[in-house]
C-alpha cells in the first residue's frame, strides 16, 4: 500500500539542465574555451558539480584543478539558480493530483542546502512540500539510505510505504536500501548506467504514469 511519495529534485521535479548547463559555459568563457553544447551537458545535471565539471572540463576529483573549478562553479550557480529552470511537463498536474489525494510528498536531493531551499522556494513549492532534504542534511547522502529514511520520519509513514521516483541510478541504491519502492523517471537526465540495469519498481516516460502506481490504493486510503 503507497502512502507516500518523494521525489528527486533535478531531472524528476525539475529540469535545472538549462540553468546547469550555461554556469558551465559561462566558466568554460572565463578560462578561454568554446561553449558546450547543452545537449551533451544535460546527461550530467543529476550527477551535481562532479558530473558537470568532468563533461566540461575533463577534470575528476582528485586533480588539482578540480576543487578550485569546483568552487567557482558553485558560486556562479548560485546566482543563476532559476533562471530557465521549470518544472518537467505534467509535474504540476501530477503535484495537484497527489494533494487532492490527501498523499503526503516531499523532495530528497543531493543537490545542497543553499541551492535546494531557495530553488524550491522559486520554483512555489517551499509551503507544499511535507518535507525537503538536502545532499548536506545528513552526512551521508544518496545512495545511502539516511536522507529517504530520515525522509519517511518526517513524513510519519513507514519507509515501505513510500515510493520514492528519481533519474540516477544512486536514487534507486538508495530506495532499495531504505526499503521503498523505486520508481525511475525515464524522462529525466539518467546519466551513463543505463536505467534497465536499475533495481526499480517500475519505469514512467511521463509524470503523469506516476498514478497508476498510487491510484489504486486511494479507496484503502479513505
């Protein structure tokens, strides 16, 4: 029986790709390279900084120019935050559904604290969510389980019951070790680990084939 949802924040609420993808641009400018394609940054907008500065600059943690490019990028994504980024198509309609339902909901992302908060603000749903839980909220995010189990104590609702719907293959690690369903947003980012080797209760290519999974247990509910 679903009693709860979560979601994912980029590439499952939101597609924060636009806004990802010029920062990088913008910081490739500054040190005297050609811009990037969006479309070829876009697979890495789950995957935060370390995706995006490794399909922009070919830099991985550990080099030692990676921490000083890391810490620029952040701070000029703090100010285009949302300036592009929008909901995904039929996010909203899906939102207002699972209110009219009575369905409790929240956001758990890696994304960190001092982007998720004013970004959810922006983006209208800060006085919706039941809870939201950022990548520094607890000490170990995604794919471990103690941002969604932590999620589920906010929500007052076992983890079991809960599904919780993510692009990145670390979402569904992290839904199965909490013990929820996972559910891949096919329409979303997905990264480079194709999603048909993803442990996951199903599969939607639009938000709105969330329903079928928590529809049948309205009548349970009331």
């Amino acid at each position: 029986m679903i009693l709860g949802l979560l979601f994912d924040l980029d590439g499952t609420l939101a597609d924060t790709a636009p806004d990802l993808a010029h920062v990088i641009n913008i910081l490739r400018d500054r040190y005297g390279r050609q811009p990037v394609p969006h479309d070829l940054l876009r697979p890495h907008a789950s995957q935060g900084a370390r995706g995006l500065l490794e399909a922009g600059f070919g830099v991985h943690p550990g080099d030692p120019f990676f921490e000083e490019l890391r810490e620029e990028f952040l701070e000029l994504y703090q100010t285009h935050l949302c300036v592009n980024t929008r909901l995904f198509d039929g996010i909203p309609e899906l939102l207002n559904d699972v209110d009219r339902q009575g369905i409790p909901w929240g956001i758990v992302t890696n994304k960190f604290a001092r982007f998720t908060d004013p970004l959810v603000r922006e983006l209208g749903l800060h006085h919706r969510a039941r809870c939201v839980i950022s990548g520094d909220t607890f000490d170990r995010p995604k794919p471990y389980p103690d941002p969604l189990l932590g999620a589920a104590r906010q929500l007052r609702l076992p983890p079991e019951t809960i599904i919780y719907l993510g692009d990145d293959e670390r979402d569904m690690r992290a839904a199965q070790a909490a013990g929820m369903f996972g559910v891949i947003a096919r329409y979303g980012y997905l990264g480079s680990i194709p999603p048909d080797r993803w442990n996951a209760l199903g599969v939607i290519d639009h938000p709105s084939q969330l329903k079928t999974f928590y529809h049948n247990d309205t009548k349970t509910r009331s």
